[in-house]
C-alpha cells in the first residue's frame, strides 16, 4: 500500500517537473525573470537588515515565517557595502562612550601671590636704568644753576668796570635777555654779553663759555680729559684805528692749534718763538708778523700781568686780517675771504678751590689790562718800513691766491661767457627775422674759426 502511494508522489513531482520547463522553453526571456526574482528577494534582504526594526514592526511575526511547503530562499550577501558596521573590531573602544555634549569648562585662574621683596634681582637692570635717569636729571638741574650762578657772579662783579669803559652794557634789542643781569644765555653752559658806546671800537663781545655741568657724560669726560672755564673777549676795531700787523701770544698747546687752524696766523706768522725773548714765561710761544709791533705790545705793563697771572691766560691774538679758521679747499672759493680788525683774548676762570666771588675777582686784573690794550693798539703807529712790510705780505698773499685759483677763475669767466652767448642766440632765434638770424650765424661761424686756427703775433717793422 505503502509503496503505491510513493509512486503516486513521484508520478506527480514529475509531471510538474515537465511543467516548469515547458514554460521555460515557450518564454524566451524566463531566464532573465529568474534573476529578476533573486534581485528582487535580495534588495528586500538588504532593506531588512538596515532597518530592522522597521521590518519587524510593519511585518508580523506569523508572515515573516516560511510556509513548509515553499523552499528556502538563501541569499548571498557577503558584497554588502554596509557590512562593515557589524564589524566588532571595526569600532573598538566606542562600546561603553556616552555621547552626550559635555558642558562648557570653567576657567580658573591660580592667585599667585607677588612677592617684590624676596625678587629684586629679577629688576636689576630696570633699577638700573631708573637709577640712571635720576641721577642725570639732579646732575642737569645742579650743573644748570651753577653754571647760572658762575655767570652771575661774573657779571655783578665787573659790571662797574664795564659800565666805566662803555656806554651801553648788554643788547637791548634781545628779547629774550635776563632782565637782572643783561647776560644773554645761549645754552645751558655758553652766555654772552654785548657792550658798546666806546670810542675806537665797533663794540666788545664776552663770552662765558663754561664746563658742561648739565651734562653727565661731559662730567665723566672731563675726569680723563679736564677743561676748564674760559672767557672769551672780542674787540671789533675801527679800520681807521689799527695799523696793519698780526700777533698772537698764547700757550704752547694753544698756540699750536691757533696756527694750524687760523688763517691768518698760519699765513703772517708761520714761526714760533719762546716767550723768553720776550720777557714773559716760557710756557708761551710769540708769533709775529712785524717785530716792531710786538715791541709795542709787549710793553712793561702787559708783561707784568702776564708774569703775575701766567695761569689765567690762554691767548691773546691781534690781526687786521683776522677771517677766522682756515676755509676748506672743496669750497672752492674765487676771491679772498672778507677780513676785520680784532683783539681777542682768552683767560681761564679759576673756580676750583675757591669761592666764586673771589675766583671772578681773579680776572679783573685781566679785564683792565684789556682796556689798557685797546687804547694801547689805537696809539701804535708804525714806522715806514714796517709798513712797506706789512703791505709787501699782504700783496703776496693775494697774487698767491690768485695764481692758485686763476683755473677756476678762467673756467667759470668762460662759463659766464658760454651763458651769454646762449642767451643772446635765444633772444634771436625767437625773433621772426631770417635775416638777422642769418647774419648772427655768419658771426658766429667766423669766430669758431678763429678760435680754431693758429695764433700768430703781429710784428710791426719801422722802415729804413
């Protein structure tokens, strides 16, 4: 019985068997409709696996099972492009992470205590500097009123004698001049004073010219190199109240620099002799032009003040060719510098180791024998041969100079020249007349030409 039904059963899985590929064979395309269905089960496959709680949701329980009758369908998804999520290793470390946003830190900021006393050395170079400053501020201000100081004294103590010698004592027109005293304050070491109203002078310039005081690195300087406190005279003489002579008596240090830099003296008076010769200490040196007017000078008086105060005299120069120091021969100059007539005199103010008042009465002895100078140069005259002298120089010097520049003379009197003649072509050229145009053409070809050719001298001969 049993095996009567088996046949049955395999009688009928044939005869579907035979079905199926009939069909297959009556429909060209079954084959593609076959890949179809697999693409079809396999896209739903995917879509299951990404959202499945989607699927599970929408599809229930009971249908998501087979029925035993159907055959298992079994999809290959081993290609899946999103297989890489399941990977555990993929995304090792992330299990257990909250990723929650975490809230925004606070910042604080440690109170470090500041201990300045126990950390000076972290300042020592501010502190420097600070220490610095100060003391070059107190040193300006100390240095600034003695300086004021000095001057002032000066100033009250001769301010008689200077009042008895001229008429006017200090510039009224300076506008900016100390009420007080009539001292004009060029800087903060330099002071000046104007004196005129005297006969036989122009006027007399003095000039306070003092140690930096204000200065801390002229202090420190002056430690390795010292200077002194200087007044300076200038007497501006009338041309018709001095006669033609240059001398200059002066130490030997300042003698040395006054004949390499002044142009008079390194012109009149080239040679330096001791002051032995001369009555006075050795540590000076004489330069004269004309030894009849160093006589004059040098007379009983005047050697007895620089005998008595050898110390407080730097120089004393007197010219009628005075130009100041030597010009530079870059400047090219075409004609002798301008000259005057002075008297300059330069002492030094013996301030230390003494009161002021007393170290400027020091110089009033000095101030007289200025005076006495001046009145002293008005009445010397000299004789006939030192005046041939003195002129027979003077010529020299000149012809000299013009020997030496008479290349520049004759390249810029033919610049001056080329310059007219391109004026005087301009002024024609813009005129509307050919002819005249042709006419200055004409001249001016014949004088190329003749400056062209040979020169010949002409020689006349008398006749028999």
């Amino acid at each position: 019985m049993r095996l009567k039904y088996l046949f049955i059963v395999l009688f009928i899985y044939q005869i579907s068997l035979s079905n199926e590929y009939q069909d297959v064979s009556d429909n060209e395309f079954a084959e593609f409709e076959e890949f179809d269905v697999e693409d079809d089960l396999t896209s739903e496959q995917s879509d299951d696996q990404l959202n499945p709680t989607q699927s599970s949701e929408e599809t229930p329980p009971s249908k998501i099972k087979p029925d035993e009758d159907e055959e298992d369908v079994v999809v290959d998804d081993d290609d899946s492009e999103f297989e890489h999520f399941q990977d555990v290793e993929e995304f090792e470390g992330f299990e257990g992470k909250d990723e929650t946003v975490d809230a925004e830190p606070q910042i604080t900021i440690a109170k470090v205590p500041i201990n300045f006393r126990q950390n000076w050395d972290s300042y020592y170079l501010e502190i420097l500097m600070m220490s610095g400053l100060i003391v070059y501020f107190i040193n300006f201000a100390t240095g600034k009123s003695k300086n004021s100081r000095i001057a002032n004294t000066w100033f009250n103590t001769h301010k008689q004698l200077l009042e008895e010698n001229f008429s006017l004592v200090g510039d009224d027109s300076v506008a900016d001049r100390n009420e007080t005293t009539g001292l004009v304050k060029e800087s903060e070491n330099v002071f000046t004073l104007w004196c005129s109203g005297r006969t036989c002078c122009e006027g007399m310039l003095v000039e306070l010219k003092l140690i930096k005081r204000q200065d801390l690195l002229a202090i420190l300087a002056g430690m390795m190199r010292p200077t002194t406190d200087q007044l300076h005279v200038t007497i501006r003489m009338n041309k018709e109240d001095m006669d033609s002579f240059v001398f200059c008596l002066a130490s030997k240090k300042t003698a040395s620099n006054l004949a390499r830099d002044m142009a008079d003296l390194s012109v009149y008076c080239p040679e330096r002799k001791s002051g032995d010769k001369y009555n006075v200490p050795a540590s000076f040196n004489v330069m004269s032009e004309i030894s009849e007017a160093t006589s004059a000078i040098l007379d009983h008086k005047v050697t007895s003040v620089i005998n008595k105060y050898p110390e407080y005299i730097d120089y004393i120069h007197i010219s009628d060719q005075y130009s100041g120091a030597k010009q530079t021969d870059d400047g090219g100059a075409l004609k002798l510098p301008e000259t005057e007539k002075v008297i300059l005199f330069g002492f030094n103010l013996p301030l230390k180791g003494m009161p002021l008042e007393e170290a400027c009465s020091k110089i009033t002895p000095l101030m007289n024998m200025v005076f006495y100078c001046i009145d002293k140069i008005k009445r010397i005259r000299l004789s006939k041969e030192a005046k041939s002298k003195a002129e027979k120089n003077r010529q020299k010097v000149e012809e000299a100079f013009l020997k030496s520049t008479h290349a520049a003379r004759a390249e810029a009197a033919a610049a001056r020249r080329e310059e007219k003649r391109r004026l005087e072509k301009e002024k024609i050229m813009a005129e509307e007349d050919p002819e005249r145009q042709r006419r200055w053409e004409l001249r001016e070809e014949k004088r190329q030409a003749k400056k062209r050719g040979p020169k010949m001298k002409q020689l006349k001969v008398k006749a028999l």
